[in-house]
C-alpha cells in the first residue's frame, strides 16, 4: 500500500524521541527496597522491626549450621548485622486479607494507630520506606480503603516519607484508575500536596494479566495508573487458587507464577515501576529435619527470584529475614566477583576472559553492582579498589550507555 506524499519519514518520528522519554523513562537500579515486611494492622507496634530483629538473630543461631552450609560468599557477617541494625527494610501493615475480621471501629481505631507508628520511624533502624495495604477498590470496599487512609495520615499528621499504599485484588485495568483518582480526591480534600501519595498494584489475578477479551490488562491498567503507581507486587496464593493449582503445588516457581512474573516484568520494564515477587509460607518451624530444610527451601527461592530478575519480594514471619538477606547478600556479592573485572575490563577497552562486553552488558554489570550497593552488600570502597576505575558516577554513566571521561 503506497504512503500518502504528506507522511514522511520525517514527520512520523518528529516526536519520536519525546513519547520514548515519556513513556520509558529507564529502570530504577537504585533504591529498591530486598524485601516487603507483611503484618496484620491490627498487630502493629513500633517497636516490631526491632522484636522481628531479635527473633531473626535467635533463629541464626538456632539454624546456623544449615546457614553456614548456604553461605558460598562469606556474607553471614553482613546478614547479622542488618539483623541488629535495620532488619526491616520496607514494610506494610495489612488491613485486607492478613488482617482478619474486624469492625468500622476497630479498623478506625488501627489505622490512627498505625499512622502514629509511622510518625515515630524517623530514627536509625527504622524502615526505610512503610505504608498500608489497603482493601480491594470494589463498589462495596472503595469507601472503607479511603476512610482507612484518611485515618493513617491523621494519625501521621500527614504523609510520612516514604509512604506507599499497596491495591490487592486488581481485576480490571479500570480499578488501576480508581487507585489514582483516590489519590487525587484524598489529596484534594485534605490539602495535601498534589502528587504526594503513590500506590503498588497487586497482580494476584490472571484477568488482570490476560484480560476477558485477550488483551494486555496490565499494560491497560498501569497507562490508567499513570505516574501514581511505583511497583507490581505479585500475589502467589491468591493467584494460584485463581488458576486452580492445588494447594500442595502453590509456589513462587510454578509455571503460572512464572508467566505471571513475566509478564509483570515486561510490562515494567523501561517504565521506571518496580517488580517484586510474591512471599511463600514455608517457614522453619516443626522438627528439626523439618526446620532445616525450611530454611533451605527458603533460601533457594529467594535466590530463584534473584536469579529471575525479581530483586524483592515478600517476608512474612521474622524467621525468613535471616534466608532473605543471606540469599540476597550472596547474590550480589557473587556477581560482583564477576562484574568486577569486567568492568575494568570494559573501561580499559579489553576483553576479559574471552568476553569482549558491549554497551548493553557492560550496563546491567553496572545495575547489578548499583543494586547491590543500594541494599549493602559490600561498599563503595570495596568496588572502587576491585574494578580500579568505577566509582559510584562512573557506574551511574556505563548504566545510561554513556561512555565515562577518562
């Protein structure tokens, strides 16, 4: 079919570059909390981070041959302290399904008070970032959400930083929406700043993957979302149930949560969202064979999601942070043995070891070793003397394809 004579080459891609811009601004590398700590409002305290740290380092020590057994990176050191100092890297306290049955009043009564906790975490030790899960936005639950997060913020005397609200049970793209109008009607109406608040969408729900009428919900539901959402946070249980998988082959690596992860992940890619994987409920408890092999299992599949691009996910009882930041530690810092010299390989214009990296390799050694300091696997000093060359800027600029000044 011939081209019209007043399209040209030209004018189709005149804003080209622009909508690129706008609609892929890049992967945040940087920042992204390991994990999401999972309680129950109605059980929340200020000091939880610190009990879970406790109970972390007593289960260490209850399990520290199998640990040492895991441990290829020497990085049980580093996993200890994280314990003592900030165990809890980025929580949410749950109003919907791990909360349980509770009235109006309790749940008012819960959300003030977990409002107050958050305006307590300013010291060192504290999670870093915090929020709520709130209920589904459904016609009956939608009022109850809002209410719920009016009531956190007055107890917080307004939006703490590093507030994030997460949206369970997403179905239809239209629902992402709901998510964002209710940030702007909330915001409106308590005089808050335009753009203050942000929310995650849950995706435990293949409609929200493959939509009724084939097409891709999710890409649907986070053009809806706009600038609002921050994350996609996969829901393993409530998936899987939703596909009918029985509940003895529930898990973080069944096909379904596979394809689902991927489609979670190609869908926010570019796109500046983040991507965290669900949590799983083995736990070490029961004997000691049992525990043991908790612990293992638990173990691998957190490496299992790091080793599939998936660099968070859920915890949901104290004794899964010691597997969570071991399996996390070692995974950067086990490939940064390896992104080391060829970084400085790559700088020097060499190849290492018959790989000759190009732009785009040479950019995700510079992501992984970015995400690794960004949750305290080893240091800047540390990468600075083993790639000679790369300082926190130069990595900054192989990960924008830019060539760094010599």
């Amino acid at each position: 079919m011939a081209a019209s004579a007043d399209i040209t080459v030209e004018s189709v891609l005149a804003d080209v570059d622009a909508q690129l811009a706008e609609r892929y601004p890049g992967n945040k590398v940087e920042g992204q909390p390991a994990h999401t700590v999972y309680v129950s409002a109605a059980k929340a305290e200020t000091d939880l981070p610190e009990r879970w740290g406790a109970e972390a380092l007593e289960a260490v020590k209850r399990h520290a041959d199998v640990l040492r057994g895991l441990d290829e990176t020497d990085a049980i050191k580093l996993v200890k302290a994280r314990l003592a100092s900030q165990p809890v890297q980025d929580l949410r306290f749950d109003f919907e399904d791990g909360y349980g049955a509770h009235d109006d009043e309790a749940e008012d009564e819960h959300a003030r008070r977990v409002g107050e906790i958050f305006e307590r975490w300013t010291e060192p030790g504290s999670p870093e970032t915090f929020g709520v899960r709130i209920k589904g936005l459904t016609t009956a639950l939608h009022a109850r959400s809002r209410r719920t997060l009016e009531l956190v913020f007055e107890g917080a005397g307004g939006v703490p930083d590093g507030f994030v609200f997460t949206v369970p049970k997403l179905r239809l793209p239209v629902q992402a929406l709901a998510a964002r109008l209710l940030c702007e009607e909330i915001e409106r109406a308590n005089g808050l700043t335009e753009g203050a608040l942000r929310f995650e969408l849950q995706i435990e729900s293949p409609q929200i993957v493959l939509g009724h009428d084939g097409t891709a919900a999710l890409a649907e539901a986070m053009n809806l979302a706009g600038d609002r959402v921050t994350a996609l946070h996969y829901g393993t249980y409530d998936y899987s149930a939703a596909c009918g998988i029985a509940p003895g082959q529930q898990s973080l690596k069944h096909p379904v949560a596979d394809y689902a992860k991927a489609v979670m992940l190609a869908a926010a890619a570019e796109r500046g969202v983040q991507v965290c994987d669900g949590g799983s409920i083995v736990v070490p408890d029961g004997g000691p064979d049992e525990a043991d092999w908790a612990v293992a299992e638990h173990f691998r599949l957190v490496t299992r999601s790091l080793d599939h691009g998936y660099y968070q996910g859920w915890d949901q009882h104290p004794a899964q942070l010691p597997t969570r930041w071991l399996a996390t530690y070692g995974f950067y810092r086990e490939a940064f043995a390896e992104a080391a010299p060829r970084l400085r390989a790559y700088l020097t214009n060499t190849a290492f070891r018959g790989k000759l990296d190009e732009p785009a390799t040479a950019q995700q050694l510079a992501a992984v070793t970015l995400r690794g300091l960004s949750v305290g696997a080893f240091t800047e000093k540390e990468v600075a003397s083993k790639t000679k060359f790369a300082t926190v800027d130069v990595l900054r600029a192989l990960y924008r394809r830019e060539r760094p000044a010599k």
